[in-house]
C-alpha cells in the first residue's frame, strides 16, 4: 500500500507539473493518503512532512474555492495535528487540531447530516492535545461534546459510527481520571471496551489494536479504584494483543506495547509479583531507550518515566545501589528536556525523580551527586 501510495503522488506530482490548476486537487489528495499510510508504518517524521505539504495545497485550493475546498482543509489538518502530536509537537498539534474544528464547526452548521462526523472526530482528536498541555478541564469539555456527537451518529447507522464512539468513550474515560472522576472513568472505559470486543469480533486485524488500547486504559483505571487483580488480567491481556501487533508492525506498534509493558510492571507490583515486575520494567525501558533513538522530542518523557518505574521497583527488592544510579539517569534526561518543554506533567515527573534519587541514595547510605541535585534545583525553580 506504501509503495501505491508513493506511486500515485510521483504521477500526480508530474500531472501538477504540467497543469497545477487541473490536478493540484488530486495531488493534495494523494499526498493526505501517503501522510496516513506512513504514520501507520511508524514513519512518523515522514508522515509529517507529507501531511504539511498535503495542507500547503489545501490551503491555497482554499484561498481560490474556499466553498470547494474548505472540508479538505479541515481534514488534512486533522491529519497534520495527529502527526504533530506524535513526534512531540505538542503546542503545534493543538494550534492545528483548533483550526480544524473551527473550520468543521462551520461546515456542520452549514449541513449538519454531512459534516457532523468530520466535527465529532476532530473533537475527539482535539481532546487530548488540549489535555497535554495542561488544558484538562477544556479536554474534557470537548470529549464529552466528540461522544454526543457520536451516541447520535451511533444511534442513526451502528456500524458506520460505532468505531468512533468507542473511540470516543476511550478518550473520555482517560479525560475523566485527570480531572479525579474516577468512578465514571471506570464506567466509561468498560463502555469502550465492550464494544472494542464486538468490533473485534467482526474484525480482528481492523479493530485488534484499539481493544488493546483500551484495554489499557481499562486496566489503568480499575488500578485506581482499588480493583489490582482485575487491573492485572486486563494489562496482561492488552500486552499479549500489543505483542502480535508488534510482531506484524515493529515500527507501527512499538510505542504502544512499551507503554503496556510499563503498566503491567506497576500492576505487577502493587499484587507483589516483584521480580516479574522488575523483569517487565526492564523490558519497558530498553524499547523505550530504543524508541528515543529514533524520535528524541516524542519519547524521551516516556524513557525517563520508565527509568523511574525501573528504579522504584529495584528498590523494592533491596537493589539499592541500582535504584539510584536508575533514578539518576531518569532525572538526567529530564533536566535536559524540561527547559523546552516547561509543561506541569513534566516538571511533576522531574520532581518525582528527583525525590526518588535522594530517597534511594540514603537508604543505602551513599552521597547524592551534588552537581545533579544542583542542577535540578536549578531547572525546577526557574
């Protein structure tokens, strides 16, 4: 499919040539397409560059038959905004993701029947960004408008829109836990799930991955009301799915079974499985050392976060020493990476770390690193 894709914008790029007026439509199109094929195939830096030429045209074809043209500048920057996210663009994807409702919003009140789905996924997609950047409360907002919009386009055609309230539902779930509902969270998360596991029944490579996703927000959520042995069933299953996806698409699903590696491995030991836990963090921060690698901006939060799940769990089974030389590479890389990106989330990991540094290098009667815990001051209070 990757390589269709490329084909056709290599013969829509030489069509553009040679009569910009006529094709420079189909060219947008095809661009959109590859965009999307790419960030699935975990081409992340590549789908983003498409999807931003993709929107150069849209916006142009826009500026001569804004009638015309509005919707597919709408959608590709739906599309450029999920990218944006990806690769650690937080700011940007949000900026993007808000120019594509407003844009949805108008069409919708032009004709409702045709465009209300387009406004209910950028919705959904708007959601989390906003939630990322300490816009919770508005996060939340704007996910509970995505699933309205969706239980009425649900109720009209089932299997057109069930995907998308699903979707929805899972959104909102994670939404209502930062804001402390906790309870409807749970509900909410059970809800997705449910239908996750029917869509998934009529077709397992389609849907296979968000009933993974959302069996991990499930498992999370059941953590946090005190339901563990529950949480633990539910990671265990999320990962095994994750696992198969991976072993079709490294690439594509990776980032996704790393993050149910780092759950599943608190799970593990809040049910005092601790070696296991310890062996599954282990394997969490290695694919998270991996990852960052190749996308420095998008992961290296999620590494430090799993170097401080790593290190708490060595504690926990008197590894003492490697706990704090953990913690400290941990806080390391989040005092190079808080200066650019000085959001509450990261600070409040950065913080964390550091607590859990000092704490470990007493317990087994060392000396903190001086030069770390001044520079972390340093960065923290600034």
């Amino acid at each position: 499919a990757l390589a269709t894709a490329q084909e056709a914008v290599r013969y829509r790029r030489e069509l553009t040539e040679r009569n910009r007026d006529a094709f420079l439509p189909d060219l947008a199109g095809s661009m959109h397409n590859l965009a999307t094929l790419q960030s699935e195939l975990g081409q992340r830096e590549a789908g983003l560059a498409t999807a931003q030429e993709a929107v150069r045209y849209c916006r142009e074809l826009t500026e001569r038959n804004r009638d015309a043209f509005l919707p597919d500048l709408a959608m590709s920057l739906n599309n450029l905004a999920t990218l944006q996210s990806e690769v650690g663009q937080r700011e940007a994807g949000l900026a993007t993701a808000q120019e594509a409702v407003r844009y949805r919003r108008e069409l919708t009140e032009r004709n409702r029947d045709a465009f209300l789905p387009d406004l209910a996924m950028s919705l959904h997609n708007l959601a989390p960004l906003q939630s990322e950047v300490e816009h919770r409360e508005a996060g939340l907002a704007t996910a509970q408008e995505a699933v309205r919009y969706y239980q009425e386009l649900t109720g009209r055609n089932r299997d057109a829109f069930l995907p998308g309230l699903a979707a929805s539902l899972n959104n909102l779930a994670n939404l209502q836990s930062e804001v402390g509902q906790r309870e409807a969270a749970l509900a909410t998360a059970q809800e997705s799930v449910r239908y996750y596991q029917e869509l998934t029944e009529r077709n397992r490579d389609a849907f296979l991955p968000n009933l993974a996703g959302s069996l991990n927000t499930l498992a999370n959520l059941q953590s946090e009301v005190g339901q563990q042995e529950a949480a633990l069933a539910t990671a265990q299953e999320a990962v095994r799915y994750r696992r198969e996806l991976t072993e079709r698409s490294r690439d594509a699903f990776l980032p996704h079974l790393t993050m149910s590696l780092n759950n599943l491995a608190n799970l593990q030991s809040e049910v005092g499985q601790g070696e296991a836990a310890l062996a599954t963090a282990q394997e969490a921060a290695h694919y998270y050392q991996e990852l960052t690698e190749g996308n420095r901006d998008a992961f290296l939060p999620d590494l430090a976060m799993s170097l401080g799940t790593l290190g708490l769990l060595n504690r926990s089974v008197q590894l003492n020493v490697e706990a704090a030389n953990t913690l400290a590479e941990g806080l390391r890389l989040m005092l190079s990476y808080l200066p650019g990106h000085p959001f509450s989330p990261y600070r409040d990991l950065t913080r964390s770390l550091l607590v859990d540094y000092q704490r470990s290098v007493e317990e087994f009667g060392g000396k903190p690193d001086e030069a770390l815990l001044s520079a972390a001051m340093r960065v923290l209070d600034s």
